[in-house]
C-alpha cells in the first residue's frame, strides 16, 4: 500500500502528541486499537514507536533522539507522547491508492482537544458523544477512549458519527486480524493487504502466458495462473533488533509450492504492484504450505524508505495555507521574511525533486505510483506569502510527473524500467542525514533542511550525467517519458536558482 494514510495523518499525529503525555502490553493494545478499525479497510500499517525505539539498532543511532528534535522542530513542542500506531484504509490493491483512512492512535496520556482546537483554530465538536476536532488539512481528530484518539480523512461529520455508531458491530477481515497477532516480541511494524477476489485465472494466464519464466515450462501456467488467482493477501513484517530484517509473505488459497523455483518470476509479480526494494534480489525465498515467503536484512536505504512514506507534512495537513511556514521566530521586515520563505520553500521544492530523481523502481507501475506521490507532496506545500513564480513552478513540476505518471500507466512492457537514476539532489541519498530529509512520520523523517553547498555544486555537476537504464530490454514510451520529463525539471530548476538568487540577493 502506499502508506500515504501515514503520511497524510502523522503531521495530526503530533499535535495530538505533543499536548499529551504509556500503554500496555503490545499486542493486547493493537487488538484493542484494531477494534476501531472499519469492516471496508482491506489494509492495515501498525508501528509500535515504544518497542521500536527500545530496539539496540534504534538505541545505537539515536532514533529517540532523533524523533524527539524533529517533533520540536515541527510543531515547537518536546517530547515523544504516541507509543503506539495503527491505521487501516480502503485501497485499491492493483494500484495501491487509499480512498478513505482512519488511523489509531495510542498516547501516553489523555488527550485534551481543548487545546487541540486551539492549536489549530478550530472548535471542539461533539459526535455520538465523543469530542472531535476538525483540522483546516481535511481531517478529523476524535478523541474516542482515556488515551486513544483516531484521525479520519478525508474530513466527513456524516462518515464520523456512522463509524462511532457501527463500531461495536463491526466484523473484522480476518487475514488483517492475523496480521496484527503478529506484533509481538521484535517485531515492530506490519503492513498487511487484503488480495482475494483481486484477479482471475484467466487474466492471470494471459498476463504471465509470455514471461521468460515460462520460456521452457508453459506446462506450469495454467497452474500458476489458478494459484495466483487464488491469492488471500500480502504482508510486510519488520523486526528490528541489532539490526533490521523483514518477512515478506504472499498468502494463497491452495498450496504454494509450484512457486519453490520461481522467485524473479514472483519478483516481478511483487513489482508490477508497486511492492519492491532493491534488497528483494538478494534476499531468500521459500514456500511454506500456502504461503510464498521472502526474508533477509534490510539496507539503511531502505529502512529510510521505509519510514519516508510517513513524511509528516506538518503545516499543509494540520493547518492548510493560513499557517506560517517553518522557521524565523525573530522580528523580521516585509523584505527578509519573503527572502526567507522563498528560500525555504524552494529548498523543500528541490528536495522532492531529489527524492523523485533518486528514486530506483522495477517498472513503470512502480514509477507512476512514485511521481504520484511526489506530486502530491509538492502541491500539498504551504503556499501563505511564498513568491508567485516559486509556488507556480512547484505546480507544474507537479502536473508534469502526474502526467508521466498516467503516461506510464500506459505502459505494456512488462519490465520497461528496472533501474533509473536521475539524481537531482542537494546531498544525495542520505542527504537526510546532514539536515535534508530522513525518517517519517511521529517524528521522524524530516530534517533541519540544512543547505549544503558543495553537495549542490556536486550534485549540479552530475545532472544529466546520472541519468541510466540497467538491464532494460525494451526502451518503450514510458522510459522516454520519465527522462524528457527529469530533463525539463532539471533545466527550469536551475533557471529558476539563478532568477530568485539575483531577485532576493541570497544565494539559493
């Protein structure tokens, strides 16, 4: 799933958070959480923080610490006051795109939504008997026991009161309530997504009828497509200890072992989803009864992508434009502040881009989902007093990878894109590191947005030679599309550098 449901719900994360101040045992609290949870999610993402952060890894790299300087950075306030997290959508499995989203949360204290409403500029709102608080970032923060609160998105009195009625009613999906029993021990984070009914046989059949897994065992298709027809669910169990390592599970409806010898082919299964990250290749599989299972260590890249998709976005979600932009506290004239809003605004403009350019998929579905979300995050920016010509080219450069996105939505080649690097980037990848951008969501993930020149000046000498195809068998439409667009990005981005350098007389 995208885990855009994170994303779009953390920043409601830490005011709540920060305005309160420890659970129970880990897995009876998710199960008491999972019961808030509607009957239509068919995904679900939970995170224990608490057990998380008590991890030795964690522990070594100041994750803690980490959270607790970018909580203060973000909202002004101290302190790491969620133990817990866990949130269900609506998605579309073939796509992964969440419709509607609810996300749990457990605190280490009561929650006052008095001043919850008045962070935010808001009334505090009573439905079925619960104070609930509407966000300017199209959300609804109800407080529904002595220390949890949920968050639903979009923000719909009518969807609230009819979730709080049919709460005690619900029936749950019994693959996600599986999932949840996993959260115990070490393992901290588990992603799980509903599948049955997805496909049939026969489309299946036609869709992997030609892949080069097939070449010399057409025999084998006809099985395969029934097996992948009859597909439960894929989850994602994340366990962190001295280091981090993660299973991968493909649940079926009848024995997965035709599938012992075909893990690329599984591979591009997973990646046609959006589902990869380059340690899949390196990592073992093996079937267990119904179940086609992954395992292995996860990189440091991808524990940070892993936790990127719960970029907070503070401000556009909690407070929409009329909230101030981070940063500068001091008396400042007219003059300085639009300097200083322009620059920072821009900076956070080039580090999407720079995520965009970074970014490695398997395919083209795997791209278009990536340059969705990065649009998304462009255009959910806040915009209050940010230069005209600024806020504009954020904009087109949004429209610009939503329409590469639909282009490669298009795409028919089975694996169009395996490898692409357009790096656009002021640090590179870990970048995050040196204040750009590192660690999601309740805390983590968002950087001092510190600037570093000679990473820029590096970084600008590498444009247009970074860009490559690694093992691509056909160069269709949609590779071309993704160049041509990065191409145009990296030349107007640094006109535009160059415009509001001489306009603002700071060096951008």
């Amino acid at each position: 799933m995208s885990l855009k449901s994170l994303r779009r719900t953390a920043a409601i994360t830490i005011v709540v958070a920060t305005l309160v101040c420890a659970g129970n045992e880990a897995q009876a609290q998710f199960k008491k959480m999972f019961t808030y949870i509607p009957s239509e999610a068919n995904a679900i993402i939970a995170l224990d923080i608490d057990a998380l952060e008590a991890s030795p890894l964690a522990i070594q790299e100041k994750w803690r610490e980490q959270r607790q300087r970018n909580l203060q950075n973000e909202s002004g306030a101290y302190g790491q006051n969620v133990s817990r997290v866990l949130t269900g959508a609506a998605v579309k499995p073939l796509h992964l795109e969440s419709e509607r989203e609810l996300t749990i949360l457990e605190l280490k204290q009561a929650p006052n939504m008095t001043k919850v409403a008045d962070f935010l500029g808001s009334n505090v709102d009573e439905i079925e008997g619960h104070a609930a608080v509407e966000t300017k970032g199209d959300s609804y923060v109800v407080r529904i026991g002595e220390k949890l609160a949920g968050i639903l998105h979009p923000a719909d009195r009518q969807q609230v009161a009819r979730w709080l009625r049919r709460r005690t009613t619900t029936r749950h999906n019994e693959y996600l309530e599986k999932a949840i029993g996993r959260l115990k021990n070490k393992t901290q984070l588990v992603a799980a997504l509903v599948m049955k009914d997805v496909t049939t046989a026969s489309r299946m059949r036609v869709l992997i009828a030609d892949h080069e897994a097939f070449e010399k065992r057409q025999k084998d298709v006809d099985p395969v497509a029934e097996l992948l027809a009859s597909v439960e669910g894929i989850s994602f169990d994340v366990q962190v200890d001295k280091a981090a390592a993660a299973t991968l599970r493909v649940d079926f409806g009848q024995s997965a072992g035709i599938l012992a010898d075909y893990k690329d082919f599984m591979l591009d299964i997973l990646a046609d989803l959006g589902i990869s990250v380059n340690d899949f290749k390196d990592w073992n599989a093996r079937v267990s009864g119904q179940s086609w299972i992954l395992q292995g260590k996860l990189s440091r890249q991808t524990i940070d992508r892993l936790m990127s998709f719960a970029d907070t976005k503070f401000d556009s979600k909690m407070m929409g434009d009329s909230s101030k932009y981070p940063g500068g506290e001091q008396p400042e004239d007219e003059s300085a502040k639009a300097a200083r809003l322009a620059l920072s605004y821009f900076h956070d403009t080039e580090e999407i881009i720079a995520k965009v350019g970074d970014y490695k998929g398997a395919n083209y579905n795997m791209y278009a989902i990536w340059f969705r979300r990065q649009a998304e995050a462009l255009e959910d920016m806040p915009t209050l007093g940010v230069d005209k010509e600024l806020v504009d080219f954020a904009r087109n450069v949004a429209s610009s990878l939503r329409n590469t996105a639909a282009s490669l939505r298009k795409g028919t080649s089975r694996k169009v894109l395996q490898q692409t690097s357009v790096n656009l980037s002021r640090g590179g990848s870990y970048g995050g590191f040196y204040g750009g951008t590192r660690w999601g969501g309740y805390g983590y993930y968002r950087g001092g947005g510190v600037y570093n020149p000679n990473a820029e000046a590096a970084g600008r000498a590498r444009r247009g030679t970074q860009k490559r195809m690694i093992g691509v068998q056909q160069r269709s439409q949609a590779a071309s599309d993704v160049f041509s667009t990065m191409d145009a990005v990296s030349e107007e981005l640094a006109a535009l550098r160059g415009k509001m350098t001489d306009k603002y007389e700071v060096q951008f």
